[in-house]
C-alpha cells in the first residue's frame, strides 16, 4: 500500500494547536491594504478556528485522524 501524501496547499494554510484544532487566516488581508481602515487590518491579522464541519475535510488533507475534534 502506497503511503498517503499530506496536502501541500492544505499544509502551509493551516496550523494545528496544542489542543489538536485547526487555525486558518482571515480572507483580505494579503493585497489591496491601502484602502483598509487599520482597525479592520489589526482585525484581519489575528488567526482564527476553522468551524468543525470544515475542520473534518482539511484533517483528512493534512493526514490527521478525525475521531478526536
């Protein structure tokens, strides 16, 4: 049996906690930064928790085993 092969995409986008959830970057916060009021880009910096249902399908990108969230 051929070894699964860890989702390259999914692995520089998703970080996992100490506790095993899964952290993502907020949308709009790569370009276009200018016309950004800085309250919102402060906002947009901090990293946040992929919902469980999402968490499932990117657990299965990343190799990870999905009984445990």
């Amino acid at each position: 049996m051929p070894k699964m092969k860890t989702h390259s995409g999914a692995k520089e986008r998703f970080k996992i906690t100490g506790n095993g959830k899964l952290m993502r970057r907020r949308q709009n916060h790569g370009h276009k930064l200018v016309g950004k009021r800085p309250k919102r880009k402060r906002r947009l910096k901090i990293e946040t928790r992929l919902s469980r249902e999402d968490s499932i399908g990117i657990r299965k990108m990343l190799g990870i085993s999905i009984n445990n969230d």
